[in-house]
C-alpha cells in the first residue's frame, strides 16, 4: 500500500525514476480497486453501457496522471524516454512491447533521468 500511496502523492511528477515495485504494486493496487468500484457501481446503480459506471469513471479520471506519470518514470529507469508509453496507441504488439519495457530490470547507477532509486 505504501508504493500506492508514494505514486499518488507524486501524481504529476513526470521526472525521475520508478522502481518495478513502484510500478507494479500501484498497477495491482489499482487492478484490485477498479474492481470492487464495479462491483459496487453494479449493484448500487446497475448494469450500465460499457461496462464502467460513475464511480468507477471518477476513480479512473483521477488516477490517470499517476498512472502516467508513473509509467514515464518506470520508463526511465529503463533508460527511455516516457514517450515510448505512445507505443501502446498501436494495437496488442504495442501493450505487449510496454509490458516488457516496465518488467525490464531498471539500469544499475545514475542515467539520463536520475540517479538509481535502489541506492536511494
């Protein structure tokens, strides 16, 4: 919970680095959550078109910068530039190859973008 709570309180903080448990237990975090608001959002306002319902909508809008932002500085411990996150714009190969670029081992010491979040 404390990665979750470190990612949102960096909610627009687009510089740095991200460390994969960083990364990874605020996208857990946030699978797990998005889920009970549906399950909550199904059974007090019910089935609703597309599946996401008011408060799941509220919730999503107000995580998208931190998940970006996160995955930006993920991506920059990996090395690259956040605009490699446009990658997932292309359908299936592009989420897979971003998939890979977060689970990749972040570069050991000081890059372009920081210096290592391990030896913080």
């Amino acid at each position: 919970m404390n990665w979750y709570i470190t990612v949102l309180q960096k909610y627009a903080v687009f510089e740095g680095r991200a460390r994969r448990a960083e990364f990874w237990y605020f996208a857990l975090i946030n699978f797990i959550v998005s889920l009970v608001l549906s399950v909550i959002d199904s059974a007090v306002i019910g089935p609703v078109a597309g599946g996401l319902g008011i408060i799941g909508l509220i919730y999503s809008l107000a995580v998208l910068l931190p998940g970006i932002g996160v995955g930006i500085r993920r991506l920059h411990d990996t090395g690259r530039s956040g605009w490699w996150l446009l990658i997932a714009l292309i359908p299936l190969v592009g989420t897979i190859i971003l998939i890979v670029f977060f689970a990749t081992a972040g570069q050991r010491g000081p890059n372009n973008y920081g210096n290592d979040p391990l030896e913080a």
